[in-house]
C-alpha cells in the first residue's frame, strides 16, 4: 500500500495520517476554548435572544430531541427537566446544560452540524426558557408586566415567535 504525501505552501510533507492528527488537534483546541468561558449570573441576565441564534438552535435542538428520542438513558435522564429549568441557579444549571453537551459526542455532534456550541446552546436555552415562562404569565394575567431583571426584549421575542419556540420547547421536553 502505497501512503499518499502532500506538500503545504511551505514546502513540509504531509501523510494522510499526519492530516489526520492535525485536524483532531485543531477539534481539541476548538473544544476547550468553549470549556474556558465561565458563565456568570450577569451575562445570561443580560443575553437577548436573536432570530439568527433562535434558527441554530432550533435546528440544534431537532437534532438533539431525535438522538434523545433513540437513546434511553435521556428517558432516565434527561438533558432538561422542569424541575432543573425552573428552580435552581442559573450558572450552575448552564454550567452544567454546557458540560454535558461536551461530554457526549453525539450531542455534541448534534450541536457542531447546527452550528452552535454548547456554551451558546446553553446561555440560550435558559433565557428562552425564563422568556418564555415570564410570556406564559404576562398572557394568563398572572402578570401585568415584565418584572424588573427579565429582559423584556426577551419576553417580546417569545411572543413574537410565539409558535416556533413552543415547538422547539417541546421538542425539549418542557412545553
């Protein structure tokens, strides 16, 4: 078996299974980037949701919800659970939402052919999430306005896209 070479434009002589090495490397460098970014209370209270985002993730998230629907541990233990995204502290729930998005390869996978990484995946599920409970009150009249600290940007954006978040939210589980 004859081993293919190539050149790069400086001259250095490349095997196929040199490439490959690189190319992991390159995967492993891009993946800890998302790893180093912390989160923080004040950014994922300040994050506005945008429709160029929404469209990565709800493609994200069709991808994410058929690979679930196929795999039983998410029936024991799910990627998102009322419980988990409606009490709890917001940089741990993302925190922890990113990490195990990481750590699976076919989640993350998932995330990588949508074009999202896990750490944006995450910091947009939960102000989706806190979006669309504060428009679930402001419309059953529990609410008369958007409280101070919920982004009203946010609660504005669920409304106006009321039908496509609500699918992608059941796609989750929490619709």
């Amino acid at each position: 078996m004859r081993m293919v070479e190539s050149h790069d434009r400086l001259g250095a002589r490349h095997t196929p299974d040199r490439r490959l090495v690189m190319i992991v490397a390159a995967i492993c460098a891009l993946s800890s980037v998302s790893a180093a970014q912390p989160f923080d209370a004040h950014t994922l209270a300040n994050y506005r949701l945008t429709l160029p985002v929404f469209t990565r993730f709800a493609h994200a998230t069709r991808l994410l919800a058929a690979h679930m629907r196929s795999d039983p541990r998410f029936e024991r233990e799910p990627l998102f659970s009322k419980d988990v995204s409606v009490a709890g502290d917001a940089v741990e729930m993302a925190t922890a939402l990113r990490s195990r998005l990481d750590n699976d390869a076919t989640l993350s996978a998932a995330l990588f052919a949508a074009d999202i990484s896990a750490h944006e995946y995450a910091t947009f599920a939960l102000a989706l999430v806190g979006a669309r409970l504060a428009h679930g009150f402001l419309e059953s009249g529990a609410m008369r306005r958007v409280p101070p600290g919920v982004a009203a940007n946010n609660v504005a954006f669920v409304a106006e896209h009321l039908a496509a978040v609500r699918t992608a939210l059941s796609q989750l589980g929490l619709e």
